[in-house]
C-alpha cells in the first residue's frame, strides 16, 4: 500500500480451540499482552486470513468503519473501499460495525457497503457506557444462531435492527481542530482548505464528510439488508439536560436510581414505558425529555476531532418555566 493504515477489527471465535489457533497466529507477530486492544503489524488481509484458517464459523467484523483514525474507512487511517482494506477476502465480511459518529442512514449511502449487515456496538471504557448501543436479535441465545443472523440476512431475520446514538453526539461527526475549538461544518473545511484557522494545521476530517466523500447514493436511500434502528441518548444525560446539571453529579445519578427503582430497566424507560408512569416516577420534564428522544426533536452541536457533540433538549427559558411550575404545583 501507499502509506500505513491502521485498522480495528473484532474477531469471533465459536470455541476455545479455534481462539487458540488465532491466539498462537497473532502472538507470533505481536505481544498480545501489551494492551487489551493489542496493536499488531500485519496486513487486515492476512488477520481476515488467518481468522478464516481458525475455524469455519469464525468472522471479523471492522469496527467503527468510519473514525478518522484506526478504522476501514477513516479519512485519517483508513482505504476507499472494503475491497482495497480485505482484497480477495473481501466476500467473507458480512458485518460491519457503524461506530457512534454515523447512523445506519448515513451507510445506506455506499452501494459498496449493500452486501453486509450493520451492527452497532457499545464500548467497554466504563460500565455505563456498554450498552450506549446495541444490536438486537430475535434468535436463540447461541454463538451458530446470532453467526447465521449476520451471515445469512435473506433467509434468517434473526438480525432485528439497532440501538445507536444521535450521530451528531459522537466524536468524529462534524470536522474541527479541538485545540483550537473549531467545530466545522464539512463545507467550511473546503472554504478553509483544510487547514484549521486558529493553528493552521490539517483539520481532522469527520465522519459526515468521509461519507459524502465515497457516497454514490443521496441520503434516504435504504440497502437491500437494511433493518430498522432506533435513535437514543441515555437516560442520565435527559435527567441531566432536564436538571440543567453535569450527568455525573449526585443529583443527576440519585434521580436516575429512582427512576429505574420505580419504572424498570433503562431501556423500557426509552422506548416503551407511557409517559404519563415516567412523570409519576419522576416529574415532567424528564418525561417530556423522554418524549422529545422518542421523537428526535433535540438540538446536539455535532462533536469533531475527539470531543462529544453537546445535547440540547430543553432551553434555559424553558427549563426555568417547568421549574418553576413544578414548584407551584407542590404549594397545592
């Protein structure tokens, strides 16, 4: 290849002789015990390979395909097509993780990507933050079931759709430079050249613009696998939207373990519990928070090079008036 490119990818193996073979492959070439994402210098080609050798019912599904840095199709790391990253390989990928920066909507966009299914996946930095998003299946809970879900999406609608962000609140969306806190729109990173006005270094390339970049499909059109996702912010960050205070505050958190003493698991609080039980459990305004993820009505100043996009439900003025009606309501 032209230039190094680096690329995080997700192995499955269905049993623990198979991850062994993996295990002994890969430990030839790096220290696997470095790092609990170990960084090995070999061609995504020869890893796919290698997998593939394992067993027949190992995979690799790239992982958030779109980061600038450490991904498939990253404006940073990463190729212009899963061809140019797997070469005669490429037929054996058959999922493909979005990543919290893009939405199914946005992968539509690439007839390349048609013949795979997405998955979307939480991350493992902290507890929380594991189920931000999540695939869903309707399928017996085994490794052959959930395997042929992905593998086989015509005939196995195992495969149900996707919980993700907002898009706009992941940390690639929009371009910028976040030492300069330049947050751009794609179309002023052209304007500018590509060159941050504050330091006049490269702007780091977001995920919006990578996507118009190698698009060949206008936005709204949908693949021949494609299966249904729904838009979520987790439940702290409406509490703390709604308080006008930081999601890890005690305020914040005490008022989240009320609501999931009272009204169940996070996720029914999100997308199924009638909105009149949230305010019982809670008040009004985070069951109108509720209401307004439910419908997509939120305001998010879209994240770029490294930092979270900002969520916006309510305004100031109208998080005084609740407020302040609540107060009233509890004088009678």
């Amino acid at each position: 290849h032209d230039r190094v490119r680096k690329v995080h990818n997700v192995v499955f193996a269905p049993h623990f002789d198979a991850a062994e073979k993996i295990r002994s492959k890969l430990g030839d070439i790096g220290n696997l015990c470095a790092d609990g994402r170990p960084i090995l210098g070999l061609d995504t080609h020869d890893l796919l390979e290698i997998v593939l050798e394992s067993d027949p019912l190992s995979y690799l599904i790239p992982a958030h395909i779109w980061t600038p840095w450490f991904s498939m199709l990253g404006s940073k790391g990463g190729f212009n097509s899963m061809e140019d990253c797997f070469g005669d390989l490429t037929q054996h990928v058959f999922a493909l993780e979005t990543g919290l920066s893009s939405d199914p909507l946005m992968n539509w966009r690439l007839s390349q990507l048609d013949r795979c299914v997405l998955v979307s996946n939480g991350d493992a930095h902290s507890p929380q933050k594991i189920g931000r998003e999540a695939t869903i299946y309707d399928t017996e809970f085994s490794y052959p079931a959930i395997y042929d879900a992905l593998r086989n999406p015509q005939t196995n609608k195992g495969l149900v759709g996707t919980l993700e962000f907002f898009p706009e609140e992941g940390k690639y969306h929009y371009d910028g430079c976040r030492h300069c806190s330049q947050r751009l729109h794609p179309k002023e990173t052209i304007k500018l050249k590509g060159k941050c006005p504050g330091c006049g270094k490269d702007i780091t390339v977001g995920v919006m613009a990578r996507v118009e970049e190698l698009a060949d499909h206008e936005e709204g059109r949908k693949s021949p696998n494609w299966r249904p996702y729904y838009s979520l912010i987790p439940l702290p960050e409406i509490i703390a939207n709604a308080k006008g205070m930081g999601v890890n505050s005690k305020a914040v958190q005490s008022e989240y373990q009320n609501l999931l003493s009272k009204a169940g698991n996070e996720m029914a609080i999100l997308f199924d519990l009638p909105l009149d039980e949230i305010e019982k459990a809670s008040n009004s305004l985070i069951a109108e928070g509720v209401r307004r993820v439910r419908e997509g009505n939120v305001n998010i100043a879209a994240g770029y090079d490294g930092e979270y996009g900002t969520i916006n439900i309510f305004t100031d003025e109208e998080r005084q008036a609740k407020t302040v009606h609540q107060e009233q309501m509890t004088l009678f």
